[in-house]
C-alpha cells in the first residue's frame, strides 16, 4: 500500500506528460496554420490597417511564446482563433483600399481638370497680342516652365499612387497644386471656380487618404 501511495504523483505526472504530449501536434498545427494565414496579408495589413496588424502581431507572438513553454492548450486557443480574424483584417484592407482610390480618383480628377484649364490659359497668353497688366512674356514663359514642372508632379503622384506609395502620391499632388497655384498667381489668371471649389474638392480627398497613413505605435 505504501509503494503504491509513492507511485501515485509518478503516475500522475507521467499522466500529464501523455496528455501535454498528445497536444502538441495539435498546437504546433493551429500555430502554423495562422501564420500560413497572415504571412500573404501582414505587409496590406500594416499599410491599411496598422493598429489590427499590430494586434495580430502580438497574437501570433503570445502563441508562439506558449508554445515554446508547452503550454499547448494556450497555443490552441489562442492560433484557432487567429485565421477567422485574419479574414476580418483582409475585409478591413479591402475596404479601406477601396476608400483610398476613390479618394484619389477624386483627387487625380481635380488635378487634371486644373492642369488642362491652366494650360488653355497659359496657350491663350502665350500667343495674346496684349498681356494682362503686370505680365511680359518672360513671366508667360516662366508661367510654361512652372506648369511644365507641375505636369510633371502630377505623372509622378499617378505613378506613385499605382505602385502604393500613397505618401509619395500624396507630396506630388501638393507639389502640382503649389506649382498650379503658383503659375496661376503671377499670370494673373482668372479662375475663381477653381480657386472657391476645385481646391477645396482636393484637399478634402488629400485628407481622406492621409487620415490613414499612421502607422502601428
């Protein structure tokens, strides 16, 4: 009786390896499955969403920090429940793409109706017989070149905003509307509707993109 009240916590630990032992298997699949899962859409998810790819992040870490410890039941609960949260991260990315473009749209839109307006005036100075007071022609000519450089800017921010560099997309558009402002100011260039409307369209798109460009704290 008494060797057998020895063997008992024996036993019982050996009990315990068993069952510890039968769930890591199980733990380093949940473990491996939710990282299969985040790799493709960590990268979208810190641009688009970085405070959810922050918390997947340390998700992904507490298990992998169980699992080095073999606490697998921990490891379990916490991988299982990684995958349906991805998913819910992947509908965030999307939508917040799909909030971005149509910003841009709007903005890229704005751009290129200014640049065709001012280049009409700038056309119509450069071949005006009498200039507006206050203008020679080698303000018109340095109204071409600032125009030129504007032109430029705004290729450049397509470009940018293509290939998902939104902050660069965003500091070329305001190198195109300073460059535009600036060409329309020392020509003298009436464009009030431009001015009252079209900027105010601009900068409310520029804003709707920056508001989501922070990044992870």
């Amino acid at each position: 009786m008494k060797r057998l009240l020895t063997l008992i916590p024996v036993i019982a630990l050996l009990a315990w390896s068993a069952a510890c032992s039968s769930q890591k298997a199980p733990a380093q699949a949940a473990l491996n499955a939710a990282e299969t899962a985040w790799a493709p859409v960590s990268a979208d998810a810190v641009r688009y969403v970085p405070d959810q790819a922050k918390e997947i992040d340390a998700a992904l870490a507490a298990a992998k920090d169980a699992m080095a410890k073999g606490d697998y039941p921990a490891v379990i609960q916490g991988a299982t429940a990684l995958p349906p949260r991805i998913v819910e991260v992947q509908k965030a990315i999307a939508d917040k793409k799909t909030e971005w473009t149509t910003a841009w749209k709007t903005l890229d839109s704005t751009l290129g109706t200014a640049i065709v307006a001012v280049q009409a005036k700038v056309d119509a100075l450069a071949t005006a017989k009498k200039l507006p007071a206050g203008v020679d022609k080698a303000a018109v000519e340095a109204g071409k070149a600032g125009l030129a450089t504007a032109q430029q800017a705004y290729t450049d921010g397509k470009q940018a905003f293509q290939s998902g560099d939104y902050a660069e997309a965003l500091a070329k558009a305001n190198q195109t509307k300073a460059g535009l402002t600036k060409v329309i100011a020392d020509l003298k260039l009436d464009m009030p509707l431009l001015r009252e409307q079209g900027w105010d369209i601009a900068e409310s798109a520029k804003a709707s993109i920056k508001a989501g460009m922070k990044k992870p704290g």
